[in-house]
C-alpha cells in the first residue's frame, strides 16, 4: 500500500497559480502511475494529470492541458501539479491517487488503489 499527502490548496484569485504537492511513502514506486484528479461539489471526480513515475510519460485532461504541469522530485517521492492561469472552473477538491498495477497511464479513478485525503482549491473571480 501507498499513503499518499497532499498539500499546497488554498484560495486564489482568477489568473493565479497554485502548487500542490503530494508526498509518497510505503512500497516502492518503479512501475506506479501517479495521478492528480478533482472533486466539485455535486460533480463526479475527474481525472486532470497523471505520470509515470519512473518515466517522464505524462497525461492531461484537456481542460488543464497548457495550464498545469506534473512532476516528481523521486529524491523527496514527492509528486507535483504546477497549477498556473487558475480559472473559477478548476475550484474542486485535488486528490493524489497511485495506480500500483499500471501498464500504462489511465484515467479512470476506479483504476488506483492508493488515494490522498485531498486539498481543497478555491478561485474566486
């Protein structure tokens, strides 16, 4: 199992950046994707950006795609969403998520097994 900590949300005006961080400990990490996805409320959650972690493979959903960067620092096992031009519509709860068993990178949440308690994002307009 992999436990998973996010961090980094907060309230940010429309046009701003944010940067989240998700900290990984457990097993380890050679053959996991990782993956950012979202909650608004009343929505389903949503997929946003997710990498393999031994690689430098990456995937967005096309409404962050230009706007929010993935990446790892493998020495801290610490995931990032570089989160830049934040609009009202990406207010939602992040959540970290690893997919212990992956071939290739998914975006379907029921897909990872491992999941953070999530970090609330707030834009206001």
């Amino acid at each position: 199992q992999v436990q998973l900590v996010e961090s980094g949300g907060g309230l940010v005006q429309a046009g701003g950046s944010l940067r989240l961080s998700c900290v990984a400990s457990g097993r380890t990490f050679g053959r996991y994707v990782m993956g950012w996805f979202r909650q608004a409320p009343g929505k389903e959650r949503e997929f946003v950006a997710a990498m393999l972690w031994s690689g430098s493979t990456t995937r967005y959903a096309d409404s962050v795609k230009d706007r929010f960067t993935i990446s790892r620092d493998n020495a801290k096992n610490t995931m990032y969403l570089q989160m830049n031009s934040l609009k009202p519509e990406d207010t939602a709860v992040y959540y970290c998520a690893a997919d212990r068993f992956a071939l290739t990178i998914t975006t379907m949440a029921t897909n990872y097994d491992d999941w953070g308690q999530g970090t609330q994002v707030t834009v206001s307009s």
